[in-house]
C-alpha cells in the first residue's frame, strides 16, 4: 500500500528541545496524514486533558501523494484535540504548504508543550529553531506573511500561522497557511495560541522519493480537461441547486432556503472573480481570487459555506459584504462556518437580521475577543443559553449547510461524526442531491438502508485524508482508480478509513462522548433505528461507544 | 394551466433567462415540456445523444428531484415550477465512462 515517508519530528515546546523517531509502522497501517495524526494523538494525547493544557499536542502531516505532480493534492492535515468539539479531530487545508512541507523530509511534525513567549518555530531539514517574535503579538495572517518575507525571506506558502483570533483563543479560530487557505474546522489556531506559537514554517531539500502509480497521470489529465463549472465558480456554483433543494440555511437555520440568494450565488462570486486561483500540482484551479472594484476589497472566495454563514444565515444578500467577512476571517484567522454561525446567533438575538455593518463589526469583536465578541468568541454551544438561541451544534461544531432536515442521511452523518456537525466528514448530501452519476444517487427522503451507506463514505473520506486527496476530486475517483493509486483493495483501503474513524471515537469516549452526543437539533424519521444500524456497521456498540477488543485489534495490527 | 421553468448557470446563459412560464394541459410531463424547449433552444444541454438527461443533470420538481419521483413521465399540475440544473459543484465536466 502506498504511504508517506520519512521520521516524525516531535518538537517540545517547553524545553525547546527537537526528537526524531521512526514511525514506519505507523505510516505503512495509516498512510499519512489524518490517519497518522489519528494514530499518534490518540497513543499520546493524555485523554483527561483541557485542550488548552500545554500537554495537548498538535501534528502537521501529509500523505505519499504531497510528493507527487498529481492534481487534488495541495493539502495536508492538522490534528490535535478540539477546543471547539473537545474531542481529538482533523482538519485540512489547500494551498502550497504540503510541497514545502515535503521537502523537509519529514512525514509528520509533532509539538508539544508550551512555549514561554510568542515563538516563530522555523523546522528545516538540517535543524528546527525558535525565534521569539513579540512584534508579531496580535498581528494579522497577512503581517505575519510579511514579517517572514522580510526577515527571513520565506514565502506565504512556507508558512502556517495564527492571527490575533487564535493568540484569544477563540474556540474556532483556524491555523492559516498561504495567506488564506485555512485549516479551518475545530479550533487549530486556538490550540497554536495555548502553546504561545504564533507560526510554523517548513522549508528544506529533502523530499522524499515515493514511486507514485501512473494513474495520477489520468487523474491530472482528466483534471486539466474538466469543463466543471467549479473552474470557474469553485464551491459556490453549488448554490443554486442547494437553495433550490432546500439545504441552504437562512436565518440562524430559521429556514431552509434563502429569498436573497441570487445577491450571493457562484453567478456573483465569479462577477468579482479576476483571475485563476488553484492549490500545488492542481489543474482544477477552482479557487477564487476576486475583487470589487468599487470598494478595492480583495479577497479569495467565498467559498459556498462562507456564502451560507455569513450570506444566507446572517440574512445577507450582498455579494461584497459576504467577501468582507470572508476577507475579515482570513485575516483575523478563523473558521467562516463557525464565525458566521456565531454572528448569525447574535444577530437572531438582537433581531438584526441583514445588517451588514454589524456582522463585520462582531467578526473583528469575536477575533479580539471585545465586548459581546468574548461570548461569542466562545461557540454557539457554549453561549446559546445567555443569548436565548438554539443550539444549532453537535459535539459543539456548528452546522455547515446540505442541511439535514432535507437530505437526511447527511443528517445522520451530521449527528455521528466524530468532529461535530461538518459536511466534509462524508459528504452525503453529494449522493443525496445528487452531485454524483444519477445510478449512485440515493432518495434524500428518510433513513431506511442509509447507515451503511454513509459509513463507506465516511470511510473513504477518512481515506482521502490520509493521502491526502482532495474532496473535488470526487468525479475522477472510481473504485478501480483508488486501488490502482494506492496499491491496495478497496476493502483494504475502507479498512484504514474506518481504523482512523474508530480510533477517534475510541479516544473520544474516553473524555465521555457516547450515543447522546450523536445527536441533532431536530428530528429525522427513523433516526433511532439508524443509529443503531450505523454503530452496527462500524461494530461499535449501542451506546456509541467503541468495544475496548477493536481497538486492542487494531494496535496489534501495528 | 401555467407552470414556471427556471434554469441556472449554463443553462441560464443559453436560454438568455433566468425563467420561461409555459402553457401545458393539466398533467403534462416533465419530460414533454423539458423536450419542447430543447426544441426550441438546440443548444441547451439536457439531453445527450440518445436521448436521455446528461448524467450530472438535476430536474427538480418543487424542490424535488424527479428521479425519485417519476423521472421524465413526472405529470405537472398547476403553478408547479421546474428548476433544471447543469452539473455543479464536485462534477466533472467529462462524460466518465469514456475516462474511468
């Protein structure tokens, strides 16, 4: 099976002090990326822990295919254990980091402990050192870029740093690389801004040499002569349909669809877009570099769940505005699903629904932690109660759209998964509405047969984000493709996707989550039964927990 | 009786509108009316060559996808509205079978 290469580097904070080990048995059962973060956080978090505890850790990792010249694979992953869920969980990131970090030779990057005052952590291939960088205290993505252009003449895509929300530890505040690719999802910023480190940077010539099937040609072939409308429109071209299917949630999830949607659709964002923006090796090319000219905003996107959280769910119908609270985030350093689920909730608690001002008011707020923004700042599942609002989260992760009142096994993959309530976790709605071939397509309606159907598309995202393989890359990916790419059966391949799901639930029902944290803020017909079905699926047990023999399994299969 | 067609992103930009209403008799179907327009927008892409809906092309009836309804023999009623979709976000572009 194909993996990543190359020793962990583990860096201790506290006594800046730098090991490496050998974790060829960890990459050869995992892959890379979320796979081994999962694997090495759940041998070594302690499980007690506050996430804000110095002894919290935190893995950078990539995949084998972060070496490779083949389109859908400039990411990589961070794992850690969630301010925001409280539970050990993964996010990924585009952009051009992954490459950078390659070269450093290393296949993972572990940090420990807790640095004394605000640090740059510099890893190379021949050392890692520590620079004390109190200039750089409350400094934006976008300073902190130039700082290390400057002083150390790196480039953006060198570079993962937090902004002025992660030093406040807002609860979802993202780790930010390339300027404005986040690893968005779960808090990662805030858990750099515990550690008192302000920013990674990863540069070297030692990338390791992986043989890579020649399928990637075909994907990056087939990739280059894609027309898909995401080219031009990235995420947001999907905006229509999801309003028009009703899974584009609008006032703080009031509704289901959105009367002003067309003031925010992929038609609007590609009107600002000016120019081709992609992440390392991709020849999709669907991000979104754009500006408005009337104001100068610049900005890249909004991306679809940018445009449903602070369009759609903050009663927004202007294009520009959505662009300033995506640009806001992106400087400030935060997750735009949860920060614009968070402004949502105060605006419903204010009845101040489409005030455009006050949105962009509470986002610099909530990132500064001032005022209200220091209520918010802590997640909707930790202030709905002084606010008065619903608590529109699960595990404490607010809801990204594909809303599961309508297309219900995202709903339950909403309630199950091990991060919280994200729709990158599965990506059933894409089966649901359908965004795949009309023969896979499954009736949105109901929970009957589901369960098993959302566990393999757990599994293979699980999958993916040990390659690490985009989530777009869904129309070019075919049973036969993975296991030609990887080297493996698909069932070998879905065994690791569910190894990585049940180690993050086995660590996670060990800070207490079980059957009654996989729940939802409303109703599904069936959804007990389907409960039931999907633990049995994964051989869980009934009550969400995770038998105490599958994991000692899967440790002697190290 | 009226019904209301609406179409989104390429679509849109063949057809010049973001709606067409259309006269049907009651209990026309999906299809018969998706067919007429065709007829009279050549280049609008919802059928391929042999006559089916492009995989990757989603008719929705009232916000339901008429595959899980009665696909193309979806009877209409009155003040019912067609939204018809291109490929969107995640889709290829690429007729898959002649890459897979």
């Amino acid at each position: 099976m194909l993996h990543a290469e190359g020793p962990l580097l583990s860096i201790d904070l506290s006594r800046q002090e730098t090991e490496t080990e050998n974790i060829d048995s960890v990459l050869e059962s995992f892959i890379g990326g979320r796979g081994v973060g999962t694997k090495l956080g759940h041998d070594r978090i302690p499980t007690d822990i506050d996430p804000f505890d110095p002894e919290n850790r935190l893995y950078f990792s990539t995949g084998p295919l972060q070496i490779s010249i083949m389109s859908f694979t400039g990411r990589m992953n961070v794992t850690s254990l969630s301010p925001l869920s409280s539970g050990l969980a993964s996010t990924n990131a585009g952009g051009f980091m992954s490459r950078n970090f390659a070269d450093t030779g290393y296949s993972a990057v572990e940090l420990v402990g807790a640095c004394d005052e605000l640090t740059a952590i510099h890893v190379r291939d021949d050392g890692v050192t520590f620079e004390s960088v109190p200039a750089l205290e409350g400094a934006l993505v976008s300073e902190v870029t130039e700082y290390m252009d400057e002083e150390h003449d790196l480039e953006a895509e060198n570079i993962a740093c937090i902004g002025p929300a992660g030093e406040n530890q807002v609860r979802f505040s993202a780790i930010m690389t390339t300027e404005s690719r986040a690893f968005g999802r779960g808090g990662m910023g805030a858990v750099l801004g515990s550690k008192n480190v302000k920013a990674v940077t990863f540069a070297g010539d030692s990338r390791r040499d992986i043989d890579i099937p020649d399928i990637s040609t075909e994907i990056h072939r087939d990739a280059a002569q894609s027309d898909s409308i995401m080219k031009r429109q990235g995420t947001a071209s999907v905006t229509d349909l999801s309003n028009e299917l009703g899974t584009f949630p609008s006032r703080y999830f009031e509704d289901v669809r959105f009367e002003g949607f067309e003031g925010i659709n992929g038609d609007m964002v590609e009107s600002k877009k000016y120019k081709k923006g992609t992440c390392s090796a991709c020849a999709f090319a669907c991000k979104l570099p754009t500006k408005d000219e009337a104001t100068g905003l610049e900005t890249e996107g909004p991306e679809f769940e940018t445009i449903m959280a602070f369009g759609g769910n903050c009663a927004i119908d202007d294009i520009v505005s959505v662009m300033k609270s995506n640009e806001l985030c992106d400087e400030y350093g935060m997750d735009t699903i949860s920060c614009g689920n968070a402004v949502a909730a105060y605006l419903k608690a204010n009845d101040a629904f489409g005030d455009s001002e006050l949105v962009h008011e509470m986002v610099e707020k909530i990132a500064l932690r001032e005022g209200d923004g220091d209520l918010l700042a802590e997640g909707i599942h930790r202030f709905h109660d002084e606010l008065g609002v619903e608590d529109w989260t699960v595990k404490g992760m607010s809801f990204s759209a594909h809303d599961g009142r309508t297309v219900h096994g995202q709903g339950l993959s909403f309630a199950t998964a091990n991060r919280g309530a994200d729709h990158m976790y599965s990506t059933f709605y894409a089966w649901e509405y359908p965004l795949v071939s009309r023969d896979e397509a499954v009736d949105p309606e109901g929970l009957e047969g589901k369960a098993p159907l959302v566990v393999e598309q757990e599994q293979r995202r699980a999958l993916e984000d040990c390659g690490v393989v985009c989530r777009f890359s869904r129309g070019m990916q075919s049973v036969e493709r993975l296991e030609s790419l990887f080297m493996a059966d698909y069932e070998d391949l879905l065994d690791v996707g569910e190894r990585v799901i049940t180690l993050e639930r086995h660590f996670n029902n060990q800070r207490g989550f079980d059957r009654n944290d996989d729940d939802l803020p409303y109703e599904l017909p069936g959804f007990e039964d389907a409960l039931d079905e999907y633990y049995a699926e994964h051989g869980w047990q009934n009550d969400g927990t995770v038998p105490a023999n599958a994991v000692s399994d899967e440790a002697a299969a190290d | 009786m009226e019904i209301e067609l609406k179409l989104f992103a390429t679509l849109r930009e063949t057809v010049g509108q973001k709606s067409v209403t259309r006269d049907v008799e009651e209990g026309a179907t999906v299809g018969a009316v998706l067919r007429d327009l065709v007829s009279e927008y050549p280049d609008l892409e919802i059928f391929d060559e042999t006559d089916e809906v492009y995989d990757h092309v989603n008719i929705l009836i009232n916000g339901r996808n008429i595959q899980h309804v009665d696909g193309l023999d979806t009877a209409l009623s009155a003040d019912d509205t067609i939204g018809v979709f291109p490929p969107v976000e995640g889709g290829t572009g690429l007729d898959y079978d002649s890459v897979a």
